[in-house]
C-alpha cells in the first residue's frame, strides 16, 4: 500500500510545488526596484522634526539642488560634521514600511568624494 501511495503523492507534491514558484514569477521583487544614485552631503546638518526634533543631514541629488532634510539613514555611511560628501547609494523600496518608518531603505556603495568645508 506505501509503494502505491508514493507514486500517487510525488506527482501531486511535485506539482503542487512548480505551481507555488511560478506564481512569483511576475511580481517585481525589491532588488527589480532598486536605483542607484549619487547624493551630495552637505557638511553641516540642520534641526528638523520627523516624529522628535534631531538633526538632519543636507542632501541632494544634483549640485545645483536646493539642500534637504535628510530623515532617513544610509546603512554602512558614518557622517561626519565639517565634511561634505558625494556619495554612490542603492535606494530601494521597503516592502510593508511602518506607518512610522521609510518607504525607502538606503545602502551605501561608495564614497566618491569627502571634502573638508
């Protein structure tokens, strides 16, 4: 009876399986999302209030941009004060934030340039 039932749930189980892992296939993953940028880093920071008042890094995307507050963190960056930066960074997209967290998440790649102000 064991043989039997063995070849009755092999096939069942293997398809179970291949229809389980092709039902991901077209849903973008974070990794799909993520954008590699360049951010300038100002060499002093600001006070800002996100849910508590801190100071903020200066930020922004192209020299000629407008400095702005910086709320989230650069996982693997280390500011530090009377320094600017130019920075290569992967912004990626949070799957599920808190309601009191990012949307996006931001890892370090590369410090291009660290000047003293």
């Amino acid at each position: 009876m064991i043989p039997r039932l063995r070849l009755l749930l092999l096939p069942l189980l293997a398809l179970l399986l291949g229809s389980a892992a092709g039902c991901c296939c077209g849903i973008p993953t974070d990794a799909a999302q993520a954008e590699e940028v360049t951010l300038y880093v100002a060499s002093f920071t600001r006070e800002c209030k996100g849910m508590v008042v801190m100071q903020c890094l200066q930020v922004k995307q192209r020299p000629q941009d407008d400095w702005q507050n910086f709320f989230d963190e650069i996982e693997g960056f280390t500011y530090e004060p009377g320094y600017a930066y130019r920075l290569r960074v992967l912004k990626r997209p949070v799957a599920d934030p808190p309601a009191d967290g990012s949307s996006v998440s931001w890892h370090l790649l590369e410090v291009q340039e660290k000047t003293p102000a």
